[in-house]
C-alpha cells in the first residue's frame, strides 16, 4: 500500500511540475509575443513622423507617444548621449540592464529580457530604430519598454495552487484503492501464509478456503492437495512405526518367557563348568554370557518400546543425588576404578532408579571405551534457564571423532566396527540401546545429556536435569 501511494504521489507532483512549467512557459510566452509586436508596432508608427537627429524635447515626446500607444507601460528612448522617459519618476536603470542595451544596440531586431527588480517580476523589451529605405538605415534610436509581468506571475501561482490542491484527493483515492488492492491481494496471501507456517509446525489439518478461479485460487487448491497427501503419508507412516513399536513389545514379551528357562539353564550349566571337559566348559560358559546377553538386550527392548509408547512414568521423590551416585558405583563394584567429585547435600526431585541407569550406562561406557582415569564429577549450575543439577563423566581415552558424536546417542549404533558389542550399558554386555535409553530417561526429567571432548583429551558426557525441591514440586502442583 505505502508503495501505491508513493508512485501515486510521485505521479502527481511529476505531473503538476510538468502542468506548472507548460503553463508558466505558455503564459510568459504569450506576454513576451504581445510585448514585442505591440512596441515593434507601435515604435514604427511613431518613428515615421520622427526626424533625426532629435533633441531632448523631442525625445520626450516620442517616449511619451510610444508608451501612450501601449497602455501606459514605461518607454525608454536612448539616442546616442540623450535619454528620454515616459515616465520622468519612474526607476529604469535597475529595469534595463546594460546586457541588453548593448545587445540592442548591436542586434538588428527587437530582443527581450525577464529581470526581477525589488523582488517583483518585469519584462523589458528592446529594439533598434532603422529606416527602411533602401539600405535600411540606422537612426540612432533605441526604444526599451518595461512590462509588469506580476498579473502573469500570480495566474501561475494560481494555476499552481489548483493543481496541489488536487494532488491531496489523488493521494487519498490512490491509498483507497491500495487499501482495496491490498484486502483483495494480500489478505488470501496472508492466509496462505498461516497455514503453511501452522502445517509447518506440524498441523497437518491445516488447509485453506479456496475461493475463485485466479492463480491464488490455483494456489490455494495446490496447497490442500499437498496438505492432504503429507497428512495421508503422515498417518500411513505412523501407523507403520506403531505397527513396528508393538512388533517390538509382542516379540520382547514372548521371549523373555523361554529366556528365563535358558537363563537358569545356563547359570546351572556354568555352576557345573568346572566339572565338565574343557571344550564342553568353555561352551557352557559362552552359552551363559550369551543368554545373559540376549536377556538384557529383551529388556533394553522393552525398555524403549515403553518409552516410545509413552508409557514411562518417574516415580519422582526427593533424593540425595552424591548418594545415589556412590550407590550405583558400589552396586557393580566400580568404586576402586572411578574417582568422583561430588558436592554433597545435592537433592532434587528425581527417580532414583532411572538416575542409577543413567549413571550406570555413562561410567560403563567410560570404562569399556575410554582410559583410566574416569571420573564422575557432581554440582549445580545456575544460568538464565533456571537452576540445573550437572554430572559429568570423564575419560582419557581417545574422545569422540565427530561422526560418532553426533550418532553416539542413535539406537543400536556402534561407534567401533571392531568391537563385539557397540553402545553401552551397565552390565558390561553391549545390546546397543544403552546411551539411547539414557538419553530418554534424562528427557523424561527434563533434562539432557550432552557429549563431547575433553579439554585434556578423553570423552565428557554432561547430564543435565533442573533442580527441583520437594516443596517447589508441591507449590507447582497446588497452583
């Protein structure tokens, strides 16, 4: 709309400076014309009763009669020394400027000049007297009159103010116009544009009301067509990942029934190992890691299978989070291999069983991938976002390339090909879901974990999860 108004504002002024020019040009033209033939005229009357060479009476006179001639305008008559009046108060020589004395004097037609004398505009016109006998001599004469030009200058100034007066409505009509333009126009595109940032967002039941046949129309119906067939894939995809999440659970639950037989099966055959043939006790033995594998990956399963299901519930309370840390450590007999730092008296409302996973995966992978010394640093942070509970478990080991730090949280992803088992957890047996399982239950507190380097080499995992007290959790549930 601005735009419309300021080519239609600059439509106008361009046209009343183009109106005020032709018109000032036209009338100042027509006034010059008049001026030069009336004196051209009424100069040649007179100068044929005129003799030469005159005296100064004489040249009155003949001013006199030239300017009674043209209604009274001032006329100077110059011959040689002598200089005659029409006027004997009048002010000629601000008016007749010496350029176009001395281009009279050496022209051979009548010449005119516009000058503005005391602020006010005139126009003065000059001609040699020549007699037209035979070689057209001179006589000496030169005859200037001084025409007022302020009547002209005022219609100018007239016409000048009629066309700013309608330059106003021209601007009003013009933003009128914008205003319907931009309701027609722009208000569909406006709509077009919520409901492709709502379908961004992930309304899928975005649409459009599609109304007449121009191109936003086409638009419009282009944009449904597409919303529909992003909706559609969108609920076959979904139905599809369901399918596979239930795949996931039925198949988990059905084996962990004859998983519980082979599982007592092997811890007898392994019990007995010692008593059995070499070869026979080295099979029993892989038969019972491999078992106790199969079994933890079933529950890592059926693990993520209730997170993905949204199933998980924290049994949240408040808890002594140094003291979790050290029971989790001395629960896999890991106190004599990390050092930790911990600041005691941090508690904040947490599951303490789902902290202890967390905790569990991040030191184990520590201590399968990285180098001694790991250590398992505990503290609080506060930043603009609140204040925060900050774990931090670190290595010396080779750190993370980047590809692997970005993936290191993806399920079942390996980071090293060459190993037996990828990703870790807190038995010892990979099944590949341990940091991803870790990561879920860190976002059902709220929290995160991040992964990276070392500044002295090593990986970092940082759990990140708000320090919530027991009474702020009941301030926030009574409101």
């Amino acid at each position: 709309m601005a735009a419309f108004v300021v080519v239609a504002l600059v439509s106008a002024v361009t046209s009343t400076a183009l109106a005020y020019r032709d018109a000032r040009t036209a009338v100042l033209q027509r006034a010059q014309n008049a001026a030069v033939d009336d004196l051209r005229e009424r100069t040649t009357e007179v100068a044929a009763d005129f003799d030469v060479p005159p005296d100064r009476r004489t040249l009155a006179r003949f001013a006199a009669k030239v300017s009674d001639g043209l209604g009274g305008r001032v006329v100077v008559v110059r011959h040689h020394d002598l200089v005659a009046t029409s006027d004997a108060y009048a002010d000629t020589e601000g008016r007749i400027t010496p350029e176009l004395r001395a281009a009279v004097r050496g022209g051979d037609g009548a010449l005119f000049q516009r000058v503005t004398w005391r602020g006010e505009p005139y126009l003065v016109v000059g001609m040699p007297v020549r007699y037209a006998d035979g070689d057209r001599r001179d006589s000496g004469l030169e005859v200037f009159a001084v025409s007022d030009l302020r009547a002209e200058r005022d219609d100018t100034a007239a016409l000048l103010d009629s066309v700013r007066a309608g330059v106003l409505p021209v601007v009003v009509l013009a933003a009128f116009l914008a205003l319907l333009a931009a309701g027609t126009v722009l208000r569909p595109v406006r709509k077009l544009g919520r409901a492709t940032r709502g379908l961004a967002a992930g309304d899928l039941g975005s649409r459009v009301v599609v109304a007449g046949h121009d191109e936003l129309a086409d638009l419009a119906r282009t944009f449904n067509e597409t919303a529909d067939a992003l909706q559609a894939s969108d609920a076959e995809l979904r139905g599809q990942e369901a399918k596979a999440r239930r795949f996931v659970a039925d198949v988990s639950h059905e084996l962990r029934t004859p998983l519980a037989a082979m599982t007592m099966v092997a811890t007898v055959l392994e019990e007995d190992a010692d008593q059995l043939p070499p070869d026979a006790a080295r099979a029993a033995r892989t038969v019972g890691a491999e078992t106790a594998r199969l079994a933890r990956l079933v529950e890592d399963l059926m693990e993520i299978s209730r997170f993905d299901a949204g199933a998980v519930r924290p049994n949240a309370a408040e808890t002594d989070l140094a003291d979790t840390v050290r029971a989790s450590l001395a629960l896999r007999g890991w106190t004599d291999r990390v050092r930790t730092r911990l600041d005691e008296d941090v508690r904040a409302v947490v599951d303490r069983r789902r902290v202890d996973v967390i905790v569990a995966n991040l030191v184990g992978n520590a201590l399968r991938h990285g180098a001694p010394p790991v250590t398992v640093t505990l503290g609080t942070r506060t930043g603009a976002d609140g204040a925060w509970v900050v774990l931090e478990v670190s290595d010396r080991g080779p750190g993370l390339p980047p590809e692997v730090r970005e993936r290191v949280f993806d399920r079942f992803y390996k980071a090293d090909a060459s190993r037996a088992r990828g990703a870790a957890d807190d038995s010892g047996q990979g099944s590949g879901l341990g940091t991803a399982i870790a990561l879920e239950n860190a976002r059902l507190h709220g929290g995160t974990i991040d992964a990276a380097d070392g500044p002295e080499g090593g990986a970092v995992f940082t759990l990140r999860l708000p320090l919530r007290r027991a009474e702020e959790t009941e301030e926030g549930e009574g409101e």
